[in-house]
C-alpha cells in the first residue's frame, strides 16, 4: 500500500505537464537509474539523468506536433510540414 501511495505522489504531478516536460522527467529518472546501475557512482547517475533528460525532451516534443514530419530541403535547412 505504501509503495502504491509513493508511486501515486510520483506520477500525479506528471499529469499536468506537456509531452515534453514529461518526457524530460521520465527520461531523466529512467537515465539515472540506469547510470547509477550501471557504474555504480553517483557521476554515472548525473551522466544518465542528463542524457536521458535530453532524449526524453526530444522524444516529448516530437509528440506535441502530431501530423508534423521534419523535413530537409536541398540545402540543409530542416523545416516542418504534415507528413505526407
């Protein structure tokens, strides 16, 4: 029951937030346990939280704009338009 509760405290404040902010804060939790596992030290777990925080947000925003595919013109400029 306890960890159902702590669980709950968690997430809810995760409902409130955009595709991105959640992201972000999923892929930082999920990126310092996964550093902290993996080498055991807390410089590993910072190293994870950063690096998930930044391909969580990423993942996020490609969420918000639902219909939207990132395109390249000849020249290298990147652009946004609905997928076709």
């Amino acid at each position: 029951m306890k960890k159902t509760l702590l669980a709950l405290a968690l997430i809810a404040p995760l409902a409130s937030c955009t595709a991105t902010e959640r992201g972000a804060g999923i892929g930082a939790a999920s990126g310092a346990i996964i550093g902290g596992v993996a080498t055991g030290n807390v410089r590993g777990a910072a190293i994870g939280a950063g690096v998930g925080g930044v391909a969580g947000a990423l993942i996020g925003n490609s969420q918000e704009r639902r219909g939207y595919c990132v395109y390249r013109d000849r020249y290298g400029r990147t652009y946004e338009a609905r997928c076709r």
